[in-house]
C-alpha cells in the first residue's frame, strides 16, 4: 500500500462537511429545525439498518472464540 493511498485513507476531505451545510441549508430554506432533525433521524435510521445488515448474526460478545468454547 502506498503511503498516499494511506493519506486519503484517512482524510476527512469535503465529505466531511456535506452534513452540518445540508443541515444549515434545510434550516435556512425552512425556518426552522424540523426538517433537519427528520433528516437526521432518517439517515440514522438509514445507517442503523445498514450496519445491521453487514455485520450479519453477530452478537455483542460473539468472538469467533466464544463461538468454538459453546460449541455453535
């Protein structure tokens, strides 16, 4: 792996920053918060659900481990 690719790897870069502006510019475009707020609670939601799925049948505690020691 080059040391650039490890650079941008971890660079926040203007994605960062796409969040707080959406969320100012839907406050501003709307006068209030509630916009927003939903938003925000929708691509939580939207982000809950989507690392649900990839983490697959996986418990908390449920170390490949723990998994041999029960027997599973």
């Amino acid at each position: 792996m080059s040391r650039d690719h490890d650079r941008r790897a971890y660079a926040p870069g203007p994605t960062s920053a796409t969040g707080p502006f959406a969320l100012g510019l839907m406050h501003g475009a709307t006068g209030g918060w509630t916009v927003p707020m939903a938003a925000l609670a929708v691509t939580a939601v939207g982000q809950l659900l989507v690392g649900l799925v990839l983490s697959g049948n996986r418990g908390a505690g449920a170390t490949p481990a723990a998994k041999r020691a029960s027997g599973t």
